[in-house]
C-alpha cells in the first residue's frame, strides 16, 4: 500500500513538473530570442520590409544609334559602342509583399568609341604620294545625372520586376577626336614627334540636348545577407526617347547590370 502511494506521488510530483515546464517554457524562448537574436527562419524568411535604402553600383553597356559628323573633320561618328559606370542610390518601400515602389537618383556615364581604318594620299620622302593607313577615332564622353522611380512587382519573396521612366540632365558632352598613322612600314614618328598621332582635338558635342528621357524596365534578386540587409543584382534595359543632339538622328541606349547593397527599416 505504502508503495502504491509513493508511486501516486511520484507521478503528481512529475506532472506537477512537467505543467510548470510547459508554463514557462514559452517565456524561455522569448528571453532566449532577444538574447541571441531571431530564429534561422526569421533571418532566412522575414516578413517584407516597409522601407530601405542603399548605394547602387554598376555598369553600362552602352550603343549608339544614328550619326552625326564632327565640327572637326566632318568625320561621321556611327553605331558607337562601350562599357561605362553607374553608380547612385536609392529609397524604397513595399506596400504589400507584391507590389512596392523606389526612386533610384544615378549618375550614368552613356559615353562610347567608334574607330575606324583609312587610306590617306601622303607625300612620303623619295616615294612621293602614296596611299598610308590611318585610323581615325572618335570618344564621345557623354554622362547625365538622372532620377529614376519605378514600381515594383514581386511575384517571389527572391524576384521581382521592375520598370519606369527615367528624367536627367547633362553632366558631360564631349568628344575627342584622333587621327592616327597605324602603317607598319611606317617606323618613323610623324612630324617628327614621339608617336604616331597625326592629329588631335576636342571640344563640346555640338548642339547637344541638356534633357534626357528614357524608359527602363528589368529583373533583380533579393539575396539576403542578415535581418536587415539585402544584396540586389539588377540588369534593366533603357530606350531612349530623346536625342543627343538636337538636329540629328543620335540616340543612346544601354543595358544597365547593377548590384545594390539594400538597408531596410
């Protein structure tokens, strides 16, 4: 009898326990997350941020389209090509964990080169006028400091799409323009100089447009780093709808790859 009651009590004393356990053990676990910070599926899956910003970097994979010829030379400058930087900031904010709005502010630099090979009638020492090869380059540098502010549509707490018009201004619109001697047989310098570099000038792009508007839609990622950071590749493509100078048919358009390093709060 004496052992059945031990027993009895043994049994209250642990479902006595195990009550108390379960009584405390959801405090336990809250003290326990703000002492060692949130749960893996917290940092892993949080809920959408309502706000964020950060720094932008990038480049530009820049073509131009149409002609215009120099005040130089009347050299035509055509179907242009280059690699230029972007970089900027930017300020957004999810409305729902689809749809969500940012305005990017970017200094783009829309610049490119085009080069080309020629024959020149030259008058050569005790040959006298002889066809010689040249190459004949032209740079245009070409930037504008733009705002950007697109929606956005996440159909993926990792994907979203993106798209939206695209104001600036001019920074820079320059060219610079080279004629170069590039005939091998040539080993002399021209006029007597250290290179090859027959002619050289510079100056501004003429009758540039100081406004710039273009459309822009792309894809990015949303690869997160902690709780609150957020790493985004983005690659977007711009068509312009302005020209770059105001009486010629001289556009400039680009595929933007950018990365975004987003703080949220």
């Amino acid at each position: 009898m004496r052992t059945s009651r031990q027993l009895d009590l043994r049994c209250t004393r642990l479902c006595g326990a195990a009550v108390l356990l379960l009584l405390l053990l959801p405090g336990m676990l809250h003290a326990q997350s703000h002492d060692f910070g949130a749960a893996p599926s917290d940092v892993l899956s949080p809920s959408p941020p309502d706000w964020w910003f950060g720094p932008q970097l990038g480049v530009n994979l820049v073509t131009h389209e149409g002609a215009f010829l120099t005040d130089f030379c009347q050299c035509e400058f055509r179907d242009g090509s280059g690699t230029r930087l972007t970089l900027g900031f930017e300020l957004g904010r999810m409305f729902s964990p689809v749809i969500g709005v940012a305005v990017k502010a970017l200094y783009n630099d829309m610049g490119a080169e085009f080069s080309y090979k020629l024959l020149i009638p030259t008058e050569v020492l005790n040959e006298g006028i002889v066809d010689v090869e040249h190459e004949r380059k032209n740079v245009v540098k070409l930037s504008y400091f733009m705002l950007h502010p697109v929606l956005i549509v996440q159909p993926l707490p990792f994907l979203y799409i993106f798209g939206g018009p695209a104001v600036g201004v001019t920074g820079t619109s320059t060219q610079e323009y080279t004629l170069t001697n590039v005939d091998p047989q040539f080993d002399l310098a021209v006029n007597g100089g250290d290179s090859r570099v027959v002619t050289m000038d510079s100056g501004e792009i003429p009758r540039a447009e100081s406004l710039r508007m273009d459309v822009r839609a792309g894809v990015g990622l949303n690869l997160r780093l902690g709780r609150r950071l957020r790493f985004s590749p983005e690659v977007s493509y711009g068509i312009p709808l302005t020209t770059i100078s105001d009486d010629d048919d001289w556009k400039a358009q680009a595929i933007h790859a950018t990365a975004i390093l987003k703080f949220e709060f």
